[in-house]
C-alpha cells in the first residue's frame, strides 16, 4: 500500500527516496516459544519516489501458488513459504544466488517449502533492562538486514523469483501474546508504528449519561444508558528506556489502533486518556521502568433501552 503523507516535523532530506522508517526503528517482538507470529506495523519511504509504504509483517508461514512473491522481515523473524505447483510435481529445486538465511527445507511433490531467517546466532538477551557488558548485543541482530532479490530454481530452470526486504531492529523482546495488547499508531514523523506490549491491565466500561426512573414500588431502575465505552486500565514493568520513549508518541497520536485476532489487522480504535501517561524519571532504576495508561475503545457499546 503507498500513501502520500503527512507530517507533525519536517522530512529529512537524507530520509526522503530512501528505505528508511518514518518513526522509530521498529522494536522486533517474538513469543516465548522463538514464533513470528506477532504484528509489527511500520511504515518507510520508498526508494523511487517519495511515497510512504505501510509494511506489515508477522506470519509464521504462507502458502500460495504464486512463485512471485515480496518478503518482509524485521530483524529475527522468520517466514516459511508452501509453495504449490499449479499442475504436476516440482523437480530439483535450489535458490539462487544462496544466502544463509534463505534455505530449502524440503520439496514434496507438488509443494515446495523455502524459509527466510533473518535471526542470527545470539548469545546474549538484548535487553537492556538487565544490561551486562559479557552478552548484551555483541552478535550482531542486523547483520542480514537489506534487500535482495533471490530466484527460484527448477532443473536449473528460473520458475520465480522473492524480493526480500530485512529491515533493522533496535532490540529484540520475547512476550507471551496471551498478556499482550498490540498498538499501532500514527506518528510525529507521518508513518505508523506499532508496540506489541505485554503488561497487566483491568477492562471496564465508562458511562457518560445516565438515565432513571422509579417504579410504582419505589424501586429505581436504569432506562437509558448513553455513550457506553470499554475502558483499560494498564501497568508495563521492566521496561528499557527506548521501549518507553517509543510507547510515549502513542500518547500524542491523533489515531491509534488495537490488532484484531479475528481480522489479523489493526483496526480496532481506541483513545488514549493522555492525561493518565506515566513513565520514567531520571531517578529511576533498571528494573524500575514502568508505564502506566488508561485508554478506551473508540467505538460506542450498544446498549437496551426500556
């Protein structure tokens, strides 16, 4: 998707034409068991021409006919592509040129399975939350990030060809998506960014009118509720200081989105109570970095009158 765009700060010319995130560098997010499999929404200005493409990426595997097809990956994701020959059954199948992270796992008759890993050997738990000069960063996460074009082969034959687009991450965390709201929002920078945050939240509803009546009985009953809305109210703790500054632009958004399990998109909107944000101080510690806010899905409860 390309959109033009619009922006709260002025583009850098040094940002305009090039693949470049408009906003934070995406945080890169897994779950506990090592999956890909959480949304990541961003957006970057293409390389042509000045116009902002949307990039969504978080899928475990996809499987197609087509033998044209466009990679997206943050910095240790991985995406598996089941690629089903429209008749008969694939020969010898090979990549070319070869890259360590792009590989054949197997091919099955008419189904040819290639995966993408832009993971590299870690040894450390990129966090800085617990920061230890011995295991923090020192392999290289980005080492795999840029484009490449890469053809499929059968019988030494080209039958289709992936465009791969790697890009950079600042930090890699691993969250349990049961304790997570994922959030995308539109930036200062006029792009999209998006936090898949684990933290302890309260769910409600928020009533702005109220109406009531007495009963023959003296019983009083409700016979109108207006502007009914689900609230949160949530805590992140241990967060790292660049987690916290990205999450505080959601606060000065003027729209932002919750994912959809059930549309697998961002297209549940919401309200920040702006006024409820905290975060850190300068004298806090590590392990002390927490933020709390409270927020409300936009869209209004449906409600019996009698």
């Amino acid at each position: 998707m390309k959109y033009s765009y619009y922006s709260a700060t002025t583009i850098p010319q040094n940002i305009v034409g090039q693949q470049i995130p408009l906003g934070n560098i995406p945080i890169s997010f897994i779950n506990e068991n090592g999956a890909s499999d959480i949304p990541i929404l961003f957006s970057v200005v293409e390389a042509t021409e000045s116009a902002i493409q949307n990039v969504i990426t978080g899928v475990n595997s996809v499987t197609t006919t087509s033998t044209e097809n466009t990679v997206f990956l943050v910095a240790s994701q991985k995406v598996t592509y089941n690629i089903i020959k429209s008749s008969g059954t694939w020969g010898s199948m090979s990549l070319s040129p070869t890259y360590a992270f792009a590989s054949i796992l197997s091919t099955d008759g008419d189904t040819v399975t290639i995966q993408f890993d832009a993971s590299v050997a870690l040894s450390g738990d990129y966090s800085s939350i617990d920061y230890d000069d011995q295991d923090y960063l020192t392999s290289g996460i980005n080492g795999f990030v840029g484009s490449y074009e890469i053809d499929l082969l059968e019988d030494s034959t080209d039958v289709g060809t992936f465009n791969v687009e790697i890009f950079p991450t600042v930090q890699i965390r691993k969250i349990c998506p049961e304790n997570t709201l994922n959030f995308a929002w539109l930036n200062r920078s006029g792009g999209w960014s998006s936090f898949a945050l684990e933290c302890k939240y309260v769910k409600g509803f928020s009533i702005g009118k109220q109406k009531t009546y007495k009963t023959a009985s003296d019983v009083i009953r409700n016979s109108q509720l207006d502007e009914v809305y689900q609230t949160y109210s949530l805590i992140a703790e241990g967060l790292t200081t660049f987690e916290l500054d990205l999450l505080s632009s959601l606060r000065t958004s003027i729209q932002a989105y919750l994912y959809n399990e059930d549309s697998l998109y961002f297209d549940i909107p919401i309200l920040i109570d702006a006024r409820s944000f905290e975060t850190y101080g300068n004298r806090q510690r590590q392990p002390d970095r927490n933020m709390s806010f409270n927020f409300r899905i936009a869209t209004q409860e449906v409600i019996q009158t009698q």
